[in-house]
C-alpha cells in the first residue's frame, strides 16, 4: 500500500524536454531553477533542470517551503546549473535521471534513497555533507515571524543583547532598535531601581528642559521613524507636531552618565569667590526662569552668593546678614538663609532685595527647612523654631541639649500619625501628619508632632555629634534585597550606543580612587538589566513606597534609620574623619567629610564605589543632581563634579 505524502517544496518529478508541448509549457510548476536558460553551447541543447516537468501537473501552483522560498527569492541555484551545464551530454543526462528519480519519489523513498546515498559516502564526502547542512539548516526566525512576534520574542532580551541582535542584519536591526522594546526598557529603569535587577539610570531633568526651550515654532515638522511614540521625553513645539528621538539614544545617553557614576569617572570645575569657608548650598537645573541652572552658596564671608552652573560664573552677591551664612533653601518665588547673627533673611533672590527678617533665636541659626506651609529653624540656642506661613505665628520646641545641627519637615501618610485634617475656615493651623526631624550635636535625633508640639520619636547611636539629615522615599522591594548582587557593562560590550557626549573636555579632570579594581573583569561584567522583562505584557508593578532617614556625624559614620522602629539599619564605614554633610536619591548616597573627600556609596550594599579627592579643606555641604555633585568647602572653593559626557581619564 503506497503511503500518501504530502507534496512539498522539491524540485518535481523531471522528465525530458523532447516530451513537452506547447500546450503544457502555461502549466509549468514554478521552479527555484526557472529563472536559468538552458545552455548555448554549440550542439543541440539537452534539457536542463528549468526543462524538467512535472509528471502530472496540477493546474494550481504549489507551496513552496520556507527552505526552497529562501532559495528562490535568493538565486541560490546558479552555481549549481552552471555545473551541470559544464558536464559532458551522457553525465548530464545521468545526474538528471537521477535527479528526477528522487524528485518523483514519496517522503520515506527519499529517505531510503539518502541513507543508501549516505552509506555510498566516503569521509571527504561526508565533510562536504557537513560543510553544507551546517548552512542549509539554518533559518533566520524573523524572516518568516510577523513583526508583532519578533517584537514580543526580542522584548525578553536585556539592553546588551539587543545591540548585539542589532548587529547580525539589517532586518535584525530595524527590529532591534524599535522604539516599543527601548521604551519599555527606559520606562523601567529611568529615574528609578528596576524591581527585577535592582539598578536605575538618572532622569537627566535638565537636558529635558533644554529641549523643551530650544524648541521653536518656525522649526519644521519632524520626520518620525516607524513606531516611535512621544512620551517621557517628548518636546512639544508649538502649533506644531511634537519632536521625539529614538528611545535607544535615551538609554544611551543615561547609560553613559550611569557608567561614569559606578566607575567613579568625572571632570571638576572649580568656582571661586567666596573668601571664607562655604558653609551652605543648593542648586536647581529645572527653573523655567532664568533658562540656566541656578546655584546659591552661603558662606563664612557673610555672603550669599547667586552662580550660574553652565558657565561658572557669579550672577549676584547678596548682602545683608553680619555673620557668617550657615543654611540656606530657595525655591522659584524666595530665598530663605539663615546666619550666626541670630537672623533669618528672606530674600527675592533674582532682584537681591532682602524683603523680610526674622528674628527669634538667641543665638545664631545653623540650619534650615521650608515647605509650602512651614519654616523650621535649629540654632545654637538648642531650640527648633516653627514659623507658620499661612498664620505668621511661630513656636518653640525644646528638648535638644546642644546645637541643633540640622531640620527636616515630613508630611507623613501613616494613618496611625494622621488623625485630623487640616484648619480650615479662620482659623489655619498645621496639618495633622507634618513631622519634623532635628539632629543635634547631643548625638541624638528627635522625630517632632508639629500639631502637638511634642517629641515622638527619638533615634540614638550616633556617639558623636549628628551634623546632617536626608529624607528619603525608597521602592520597597528593591531595599529588601532585590537586584543587590552588582550588575557591571563591560565597554566592549555597549561601546555602540554609549557614543554620547563631547569628546573633549575643557574642564580639569578630578582625582578619583575607585573601590573595585575588578571591575573591568569578563568574568563579572554583566549587563546593567539582564532579567527577564514584561513590558509588552503589562509594564511595571505599582511599587510599596517607604520613608528612610540617612544622617551623618563627627563619629566619622553614616546611618540608615528605620523610622517606624527608629533603629539604624545600616552603618556605613569609610571617613577617617567626622561626616558634616550627606546626600541621597534613589540610586546613590553621597557624603563629605572633614578628612577633605567625598565619597559616592551604594547604599543597598553599604559599599563605597568612589572617593573624590581635589579640595584643601573639610567638605562642608553638598548638593546631588542626577549627573553632577556640587560640594563646598573650608578652602573656600565650590567644586563642581560632573559625571556626564565622554570622560576620559
């Protein structure tokens, strides 16, 4: 009994020109040898392979395989006709009957026929077998795969195989470099710790904002590549479509300034002007107005002083206060500075003009902190001050033993702290749930009810005096654990989408000493986000949001605090001297020290991954953005410490 088989995409069943008519010849099957002419030599043309036809002939075309569709559309044939029509007539003839016999035969004969073939074979032979199947089995997914599945395949990749995928083809790289796969990645790692790896890249604000202004009207409509979709980093143009660039070159940007970050690699700028110590700063790069990043630095000197980043200059020196400058906050309306003469100043620091001065400590203010509603003050007094904005009245609270060294206002969401609203009416008070933390050079921290007035909390450890505070708002998975084995990218392996950046730098580059001196091992280098991702299938999880408290002492240590336990998580060793200032976002924690360096830590770890070494003085006060630090010292001398760019050392 003849076993049915199902016809696929083989040559068919041959049999010799001489025997066709001109009426069959519209019949033909379609042939991946159809395209060849027969040969010219001389002689009577013998039949050639695009002769051969089929026995029966069905009158509708047949499939052709993905295997014989490749070698169709591809022309793969031709050395192989240009050999058989090189034999002599008699040899021809063979290689076509044998041909044809295979042709005509059913799926187990042609089985039979190749392992007969097989055995027949000599070791020569049969490395030619292997030479070519090792080619011939190879199929290329994406070639026959609908774009929606090799987007869905491709989105299970990490950001290194992506740019590696993107290298096989030219398909391969349209694929690769699609706007849905880079956006998920983005979306996931951008301005916060991916849930699954435990790392993130910086938001980098202030490239957004610049784009946003140099956007014009008269620009002309961009041109958009295929599946690109405005979003995060969108620049709207006026009366105009929306401008976008491909996700990958915003990974890429922010993958580039995370290297430099874990690598500790940076230029420094140095700003001076100051004559004495600096004591106090803040900047901020996301203003509407001015369109330049704003600096303000306090100082020794008796000086506040106003600084653009980008060109390093001094815009403005404010004059007022008779004693040394010891805290400092500013927001788009005010300027609030705090000094050794017992005052607080409030300043419209664009104009210079000092619009109000508080007075109300008996000794000088050392620190400072504002929100929309309330200004608490810490002195030497050993008091906390709270002024309420919207009552214009002020109370004391009492407790601390010695200088009260730093203040820090936090609107809890703790229902157990949030028992009323808010005043209403005539009579406006301090919300229920706003907290205030203070650290004192009584080595103790003390967590505040601001509508009770009263001590709620206090947090002990420290056994010298606490100088600085930092509030800080963590995902809750990725501080339990998740993704705390270090993830490196080697620069061979990303080197192709981190060309961002000016390659020459004007600036001097920094001194810096780095903690990992295997970093650049093959061996450990991973990518920054090889997990598994599911974007195109959901994006991410909602996130558990937590408060932390991070503080800083002359005991030479860092602590991470627990605030509902108020019990420190975590201790940090590495300054040989006592800690004045400490900084935090979601992806590092920075301190300065009285030994003169700062140091950048991974705080999941409680690992230093660099010391920056360049100032004459103790550090004094700090500022973190998402590319740079700022930090002030006893020299006198703001240096900037800008981790952007190409950074060569």
């Amino acid at each position: 009994m003849e076993t049915s088989t199902t016809e696929c995409d083989t040559l068919p069943a041959p049999r010799l020109a001489s025997g066709l008519t001109p009426d069959l010849d519209h019949k033909r099957s379609p042939s991946p040898f159809s395209n060849f002419e027969p040969s010219s030599s001389g002689s009577s043309p013998l039949p050639t392979i695009s002769d051969i036809e089929m026995y029966t002939t069905p009158t509708a075309q047949r499939k052709l395989c993905v295997r014989h569709q490749r070698m169709a559309d591809e022309g793969t044939n031709l050395k192989l006709q240009q050999a058989l029509d090189a034999l002599p007539v008699q040899e021809r003839e063979a290689v076509n009957a044998i041909w044809s016999g295979f042709s005509s035969s059913s799926h187990p004969r042609r089985e039979l026929i190749l392992q007969g073939i097989l055995t027949m074979c000599c070791f020569s032979q049969l490395s030619l077998l292997t030479e070519q199947l090792g080619q011939l089995i190879r199929i290329d997914p994406f070639t026959v795969l609908p774009r929606e599945v090799s987007l869905r395949v491709l989105a299970y990749l990490d950001a290194t195989s992506l740019c590696r995928a993107a290298q096989v083809s030219k398909q391969w790289k349209s694929l690769a470099d699609d706007d849905v796969l880079w956006r998920g990645i983005c979306e996931q790692h951008i301005g916060q710790k991916c849930l699954k790896c435990g790392w993130g890249l910086p938001i980098l604000e202030r490239k957004r904002a610049v784009r946003t202004n140099s956007a014009s009207p008269s620009s002309s409509p961009p041109s958009f590549p295929p599946h690109h979709t405005p979003d995060l980093f969108v620049s709207e143009i006026p009366d105009a479509l929306p401008f976008t660039r491909p996700w990958k070159d915003v990974y890429s940007e922010r993958l580039s300034v995370e290297r430099n970050w874990r690598r500790g690699r940076c230029s420094v700028r140095t700003l001076r002007g100051h004559t004495d110590g600096v004591m106090c700063l803040q900047f901020d790069e996301t203003l509407q107005h001015p369109s330049f990043p704003i600096l303000i630095t306090g100082s020794y000197d008796r000086t506040v002083r106003v600084w653009n980043i980008e060109t390093g200059l001094e815009v403005r020196c404010l004059r007022g206060h008779t004693r040394a400058v010891r805290a400092l906050q500013f927001d788009e309306a005010k300027l609030i500075t705090g000094s050794m003469d017992h005052t607080i100043r409030v300043w419209n620091w664009r104009s210079g003009e000092c619009i109000r001065t508080l007075e109300g400590h008996t000794e000088g203010v050392v620190c400072l902190n504002f929100d929309s509603n309330v200004l608490a003050s810490g002195s030497v007094d050993t008091t906390v001050k709270v002024w309420n904005f919207r009552t214009g009245e002020a109370f004391t609270l009492r407790g601390h033993r010695d200088w009260v060294n730093s203040v820090r206002l936090w609107e809890s969401e703790d229902p157990a702290d949030v028992e009323m609203g808010c005043g209403s009416g005539s009579e406006p008070r301090i919300c229920q749930g706003t907290l205030l933390f203070s650290a004192s050079d009584d080595g103790t921290i003390r967590l505040w009810d601001l509508a009770r007035r009263t001590c709620v909390r206090q947090f002990t450890g420290h056994v010298g005096q606490v100088q600085s505070l930092k509030l800080l708002e963590v995902d809750e998975r990725c501080d339990e654990g998740i993704g705390r084995q270090e993830h490196r990218i080697a620069d061979s392996n990303m080197a192709h989408i981190a060309q961002v950046g000016n390659p020459t730098n004007p600036f001097e580059v920094c001194t810096v000493i780095t903690h990992d001196a295997n970093s650049e091992s093959m061996e450990d280098i991973q990518s920054l986000d090889r997990v598994t991702r599911e974007v195109l299938a959901g994006g991410n999880r909602k996130r558990a949001k937590r408060p932390v408290l991070i503080s800083g002492s002359l005991d030479n240590t860092i602590k991470v605090w627990d605030i509902d336990t108020a019990k420190a998580t975590q201790t940090l060793f590495g300054h040989i001297e006592g800690v004045w200032a400490v900084a935090s976002d979601k992806l590092r924690l920075i301190s300065g020290s009285h030994d003169r360096t700062i140091k950048v830590w991974n705080r999941e770890e409680g690992r230093c991954t660099a010391t920056l070494v360049g100032h004459r003085g103790a550090v004094t006060c700090l500022g973190l953005g998402e590319d740079k630090i700022i930090s002030g010292s006893d020299d006198g001398d703001i240096r900037i410490w800008s981790f952007a760019g190409d950074i060569r050392l």
